[in-house]
C-alpha cells in the first residue's frame, strides 16, 4: 500500500513570515508586526506598536506580496498539489471591528488563489497564523475577551463566502496548543495576543484565553459548513511527542500527564469536549473558567474534519521530586534526549516521532491526518556558481518521508498529504531571523535585512520535484 493517488504534496508559508506590505492596500497592523528581530540565543520582543530605531523584519518578510506569481511559478515547476498558506486577519479587517471587509486585502488573496488554480495548486489555508489585528490586543487585551470569538467568526465567515470556489481546506488556528507553554511569553502572545500581568495566575488566564478560541474555532467551521458543505474544515496542532526520559513509572506518568495538558486542545477540536483530566485539573487548582452550556453545545456541532499538524520534534521529560501532582511546566521541565540529534537551534531531530505521532493521532481520533509543517531549520551557503547544496535538508525531508509512508502502508494511517515549512525561505517565527532557512527555494536577504531578494533553487528543489513526480516512491 503506497500513498493515495491524490495525495496532496506541497509546501507551507504564513501571511506574517512572507508577504511583507505591512502597511500596504489598507492592511491594518497585526501583533507581528511589532515583533522585533532576534537570534538563536535571543527571544524576539513584541513592542507596544511600531517605534523608531528598532528592526520588524516582518515588515518587509520576502516581499512575496509583490512576488507571489513567480513564486508560485516555482512552486508548481516542482509539481506542487497544494500550497498551505494563511490570510492576514489585518488585510481584511484592518482593526478587527470594522462592519465592512477591506475590498483591497480580499482581492489580494483572490488574486493569490487564482495564480495557485490556474497551476492545479489546491490553496490549504489557515485563518488565524500566529496574528490578529494589534488593535484588538489594546482594546480587548487579545483573547482574554469573549468579544473575540464574534470578531473572529465574523473574519471566518468573510474568508468562507467569499472564497468558496477557490478554498476546499480550511484550518483555524495555527499550533493552537503551543501555549500550553505559559511561561513562554513569545508563544502566548502569538497565539492569543496576551501579554500576562505580574501578578495575575497565567494558566489560567492561558485555559480561558485558549476556550475562547476553541469556541470561536468550533463557531467558524459550524457556520463554514453551512457556507460551503464541501469545503473540509481542521484544526492545527504542534505536535511534539513527549517521551519519558527513562522508564521508570513515574517519568511515564509524567510523559503522560504532559501529553494530556499539551494535547487537549486536539482532543477538544476532534471529539467535542474537555476530556476528564483537564476538567479535574481546573477543579483541583479551583480556576473558575468561563464556559457556558451554549460553548458546550457549539463545540459538539464544531468538530474537525480532519486534523493538521506541524512535526519537527520529540520532547523528553523526567518527573521531578518535588512535583507531586504531576504538573506539566514546559518551559523549565524538558530534558534533552541522548537518543537523537538537534539542529542548529537545539530542536531535537527524530524522524521516527513522526510515525509515532501519526499512531497517536490515529489512534485517538480515528481522523484524516494532515502533515502541514515539517522541516529544519538551517544555515546555507551559497557557492559561487549560485548552487545551494542543502543535502542535511534533504537528509532530513527523506527520512520523515519515509517514516512517514511506514505509517500509512505498515499502520494504515489514513494521511491525506505533506506540506514541508517554509518551501520558499523567509522569516523565522521564533527567532525573527533570515538565516534559519527551510525552503527549498533560496532567498538572497540577510537577517539585517539587506539584499536582493532574489530566489534561487537548492539541491532540495530538485530532488523535492522527484519525490512528487514519484509520488513518494523515489527519496
Ligand atoms: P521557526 C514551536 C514548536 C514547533 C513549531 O519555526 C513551532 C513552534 C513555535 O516556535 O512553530 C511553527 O520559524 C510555526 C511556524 C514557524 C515554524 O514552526 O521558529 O507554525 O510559523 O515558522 C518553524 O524556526
């Protein structure tokens, strides 16, 4: 059994990490647009609107706003199916509380759609992609506020009409999960546009924040369904399976309670509902969480169709003495795993995480499955000839290829396609950088900002057009 003949390769970008305009054709201002640039070593900063003598190298990202037909081009020269990217929330309404849709910003994407159809390149799109409209993190402080969910729905259902003969694959929001990890500001404010006050208690203003969304999520595909019945609607996972760092029980359970705390929000897309542990932990820390009996029948009538998910690693963990309940924390509970290798930028490469994920989701949700993000980050150098021999990358793709077909042939996974990140280099989420490069079309601009933005093709672009033609068969 080999992959279905419909299987959808491609490869996924973000509005915020490629377009740049920020500020261009009525777009209003998004959270990311006042993230700073950082390195490996330093967070990005999110600044209270744009200031003078800082770098937002989202501003500009690859230019891909002006760009996009000949990137597209390129895209469909390597045989793409799809193309996952996102819509900025700020084109179409600039501050988020606009009656009328921004004319300008949705003739964008319809041009954008149009360029991918005319290549039989299926558009993949997420609504939510780390950013909403700067304006509504002022005013309502991000999701913090119930108002959101109406704000948002209203975006959702905006995007579904006036698309609906361009778009059949939907997700809402992007790695809804990562802020899981509350004393990781960076991933709380991207996800829900929350900046945390010094004396508030995070998890729980994070498992508010985090309801809302699932509601406004389950909301958007309830009326999408309507809309478009044959559009597919899915949610947004990172997975980044976590392992016990030994055997012994009490890391298993850890591993596990880890899962749970880390995963729910999957559980809560796919299936309706909280699950129990996550019911009892709110009760155990008493946290009073806004969830009325109407939120409770909106999720049951919002579930997925189908799940996406990003995989570019495992985690590992090892109980610790004094946390007697089991609580997941997890920005200081990792431990590295002496069983795999790391990138440059120290996340943990393991391919077979990939066929464990695929198990996991499977055999939990009994769900298609869609790998929208996968990848590594990397440095590349550019010989003089203008070549790019990016075999680590290639290395990298074929291996979680291949553990990747396993799961469909050996575990009957039931996989609907591939989107690898970043197919056409551009800005690191994390980091803000250029160089931490995934594509495999090569971008000429530095992480000061300068150069030409010319596109150049790497080895992976090559070898990437013969894993489609294939099908999977020639790695
Ligand atoms: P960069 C954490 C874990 C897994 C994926 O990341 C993550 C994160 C957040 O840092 O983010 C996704 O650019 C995200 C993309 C992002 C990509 O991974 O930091 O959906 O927006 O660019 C790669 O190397």
């Amino acid at each position: 059994m080999s992959l279905r003949e419909d299987f959808l390769w491609g490869g996924a970008v973000a509005a915020h990490q490629l377009e740049g305009a920020y500020d261009v054709d009525g777009k209003g201002l998004s959270i990311m647009d006042v993230a700073t640039a950082g390195d490996a070593q330093h967070h990005r900063l999110f600044t209270d609107g744009v200031l003078k003598g800082e770098i937002y190298p989202n501003h500009t990202g690859i230019d891909f706003y002006h760009r996009y037909k000949e990137d597209i081009r390129l895209f469909a020269e390597m045989g793409f199916k799809c193309f996952r990217t996102s819509i900025a929330w700020t084109r179409i309404y600039p501050t988020g509380e606009e009656n009328e849709p921004n004319e300008s910003g949705l003739q964008f994407y319809d041009n954008l759609f149009d360029t991918c159809l005319e290549y039989g390149i299926e558009p993949v799109i997420t609504l939510s992609h780390f950013e909403m409209p700067f304006a509504l993190v002022k005013k309502y402080g991000g999701w913090r506020d119930r108002k959101l969910i109406d704000l948002f729905v209203k975006f959702a259902v905006t995007c579904f009409k006036r698309y609906r003969y361009k778009v059949k694959y939907w997700m809402t929001f992007n790695e809804i999960n990562n802020q899981a990890n509350y004393n990781n500001i960076g991933s709380v404010y991207s996800n829900s546009g929350i900046l945390y006050n010094s004396d508030e208690c995070r998890e729980q203003t994070m498992y508010q924040a985090s309801h809302y969304e699932l509601v406004a999520s389950a909301l958007a595909i309830d009326q999408g369904r309507k809309i478009d019945p044959d559009a597919r609607f899915g949610c947004m996972i990172a997975m980044c399976p976590i392992y016990p760092a030994t055997c012994s029980p009490e890391d298993v359970l850890m591993a596990h309670k880890a899962m749970q705390k880390r995963y729910y929000y999957a559980d809560v897309h796919a299936w309706g509902e909280y699950p129990a542990n996550i019911l009892a932990l709110w009760k155990r820390k008493q946290y009073e969480i806004d969830v009325t009996k109407e939120d409770l029948d909106v999720l049951k009538r919002g579930v997925v169709d189908y799940i996406g998910f990003s995989y570019y690693m495992s985690f590992a963990i090892a109980k610790k003495e004094r946390n007697i309940n089991y609580d997941y924390d997890e920005a200081h509970d990792l431990v590295s795993n002496p069983f795999v290798a790391m990138s440059d930028w120290g996340w943990q490469v393991d391919s077979i995480g990939l066929r464990y994920s695929l198990n996991w989701f499977t055999d939990r949700y009994r769900l298609p499955l869609f790998i929208v993000e996968n990848g590594l980050g990397a440095y590349d150098q550019v010989e003089e000839d203008g070549s790019i021999h990016d075999s680590y990358r290639i290395n990298y793709l074929r291996d979680h290829i291949q553990q990747m077909k396993l799961a469909v042939s050996e575990d009957g996974v039931d996989l609907m396609g591939y989107t690898p990140w970043g197919c056409i280099d551009l800005v690191s989420f994390s980091t803000g950088e250029m160089d931490k490069r995934y594509g495999f079309i090569y971008v000429d601009k530095k992480n000061d900002g300068t150069g030409t933005l010319q596109r150049l093709k790497k080895d992976s672009f090559y070898w990437y057009k013969k894993v489609i033609e294939s099908n999977g068969e020639i790695l």
